[in-house]
C-alpha cells in the first residue's frame, strides 16, 4: 500500500483495519420486530453538513 502513495518505506504509517470481531459481537438471530438502528462514525463539523444530517433524521425514522 505504501507503494501506491509513493510513500518512502521509512514513513511512520501503520494501517489499522476496520472489522468486526464476530468472537467479540454476534448480532441475534432474527432481528426485533419494528428494529430500527441509524449510526453515524466520523467526525463532525461543518464541513460533513450537519445540518443536512438534522433534517434528514425524522425521515430515517418514517
């Protein structure tokens, strides 16, 4: 990967993968009746539009 950036090999960057422990997290069976879960990872600022992301919240919820 580094060699895709043009990186020299001596650069401090580690890749830390993104996953699920299914050791650790095991989703139930069959999911809750009406289940609804929305989750957001990131930062926020004004740069990810807040706002927007607000507004949008009463229509995820039908």
């Amino acid at each position: 990967m580094m060699a895709a950036w043009h990186l020299p090999q001596a650069s401090p960057v580690a890749v830390i993968p993104c996953c699920v422990d299914l050791e650790v997290f095991s989703p139930p069976a069959s999911p809750p009746a009406k289940a609804f879960a929305l989750a957001y990872l990131g930062s926020i600022g004004t740069w990810y539009m807040l706002d927007e992301m607000l507004l949008f919240l009463p229509a995820c919820e039908g």
